[in-house]
C-alpha cells in the first residue's frame, strides 16, 4: 500500500480527511496555519455584521449562520460573541458549525455541530478557506500536448504521469484552465465547483460566501499551486496526513456553477463595505484620549493585516445571494 500510486484528488482526501488524516489531529487547523479568524477579531465582527444585513434583507429576526469548515468553531464563535455590539442583539441566531473532526471542548453549546450542511437555512453560509482544501485531481501536459492526470506515491510524494484527462475533467480544463504547453500542470477544480454548488444549494434563502486564495481564467499559474503547511511553514506537498495539503481556487468557476446572483471581489473591497478600514485614527485623539488612540491604533493595524495588498486583503470573496 505504501507503494501504490493515486490520482491527487484520492491520496489528499486520505491524508486530509481520513481516520487519521490531518484535519482530525487534535490541534486543528491554527496549530499549523492562521487565517483571517485568527489574525483578528475585527473579522468575526465583519462577518456578525454581514448576518445582521442579511437578516434584515430576509425581514426576519430568525437567522440560521453555517460557519463550513469550521476548523474549531473559531469563526462562529467569534460571530456569536459579536453580534450584541454589531446590531444583533435582538436576533435569534441559530447556529451550525461543519466539520468533520470532532467537537471541540468548550465550544458555545448555542452552535450546532454536523459533518454536512443543514437543508433548508435562511441566512448566512460562510465558508472562509474551506474550498481550498477540497480536493482535485491534477493534470500536467506531456511532451506530445496530451493533458494527463498525476499521480503521487502517498508516503514520499514522488509524481508520475498517468492516463489521460477525458471525460468532464477534460471539459472543465477547456473552460475554465487551457494548457499553457508541455510541462505546464493544472488543478482540475471541477470537484470545488460540485462542492460549492451543494453548499449553495442548502440555503432556501440568504447569502452565501467563500473566502480563499483565488486565480481567473486569463491569470491562472502556469505550474499551478498546490502546496503543503505544517506548523506554520509552507512544506513540499506530500500526502501522507503529516501537512496541509492546499490549491487556490478558481473562484471564477465556483461562481458559475453555484447559480446566478454571483460577485467576485477582493477582501480589501468586501471588509471596506463592512466597515473594516486600516486607516490610523486622527493623532488629535492621541492628546484628548490617549486609552482610545490606543485601542484604535491597535485596531487599524489588525484592520491594515486583514486589508493588505499581497496578503488577506487580495483574497477573493464570492458572494451568491439565493
């Protein structure tokens, strides 16, 4: 078994989610990478903002909130505990955490916790670095120009070429990721697209939202993008359960098999709407309140980190409204 060869999407579904995979190690997600959630709270607070709007469009004071791949119930923690200061005092929050790992201890008893999205919500559907790590099959073109799928050998991560890429595999490549020649690899993300559609298609009502690294057709990586993480570190992708195994997601084809209704924009842009600003407070504050220039000095700087040019702030933010 150790020597046998898998197709990526095979050997990474194993070593991300299998009995012993990666996302079940009891330090979870944060032990090894920080997201958004972890850099600042002032994300969680964007995000209670986001479902107090959606609420209001919904003209409903019951609200369900689907935190996906919810690592260890951070975000909806977060969110839960911002609401009152964000408007939401008066709402009725249900609550949903979607993980395959086990319950953290401690978590809010007020967040339900379930491996597959709930049918049927109305709210909001947040999936923040959750389709980065659905896994996909990869394909590298030949010396001839054939597209063929890689296969890996999961205790080493050495690679090979294996059969040719047919079938939807093959038309998704054409669509959305066209060969850039001999050597150059793609990551088929048709897999994604099919998650993210389901996760669409849970909501009766509401907005739903992913968040993650993200290339459009015209600008995909020629080489393409998968990578490992371990402990903070970008490591060689091997999947063995010992890394995280990450891609970039093709937001742009997401958006087009979750439905109509869809807008692509930068994090920098969608937390400008929430009222997530990096610029430092007046320095007049600084003599009249010198506790309060603190505090907001220390918050524009966590708002500058989740806004950056080259950071969080180019992530991509799709939004579907059902």
């Amino acid at each position: 078994m150790m020597d046998e060869w898998r197709g990526w999407q095979e050997a990474a579904q194993t070593a991300l989610y299998g009995d012993k995979g990666f996302y079940r190690r009891p330090e979870g997600p944060a032990g090894h990478f920080r997201t958004s959630v972890h850099a600042s709270p002032l994300f969680a607070a964007a995000v209670a903002r986001l479902l107090v709007r959606t609420a209001a469009e919904l003209d409903t004071a019951d609200v369900d909130l689907v935190d996906m791949g919810a690592g260890r119930g951070e975000l909806v923690s977060g969110v839960l505990a911002a609401l009152p200061a964000e408007g939401g005092a008066g709402l009725t929050v249900r609550a949903y955490a979607v993980e395959l790992a086990a319950r953290p201890d401690g978590l809010d008893p007020r967040v339900e916790w379930c491996a597959r999205p709930p049918h049927g919500v109305r709210g909001l559907l947040f999936a923040n670095e959750w389709l980065d790590n659905v896994p996909l099959p990869v394909a590298e073109t030949d010396a001839e120009g054939v597209e063929r799928y890689v296969e890996v050998r999961p205790f080493d991560g050495a690679e090979r070429l294996g059969a040719r890429v047919s079938g939807a595999d093959a038309a998704w490549l054409r669509r959305w990721w066209p060969s850039a020649g001999p050597g150059s690899r793609a990551e088929i993300g048709r897999p994604r697209d099919e998650a993210w559609a389901a996760a669409v298609s849970s909501l009766s009502a509401g907005l739903a939202v992913a968040v993650d690294y993200t290339h459009v057709r015209g600008q995909r990586p020629p080489y393409g993008t998968l990578t490992g993480f371990r402990a903070g570190r970008e490591v060689r992708p091997v999947p063995d359960g010992g890394c995280d195994l990450t891609a970039h997601v093709a937001l742009d084809a997401c958006a087009a098999a979750g439905g109509p209704h869809a807008e692509l924009r930068t994090q920098r842009e969608a937390l400008a709407e929430l009222g997530v600003s990096g610029e430092r407070p007046p320095l007049a504050l600084a003599s009249t309140d010198p506790a309060a220039y603190v505090r907001a000095l220390s918050s524009a700087g966590e708002a500058a980190e989740l806004t950056a040019r080259g950071g969080l702030g180019d992530f991509g933010w799709l939004t579907q409204r059902v």
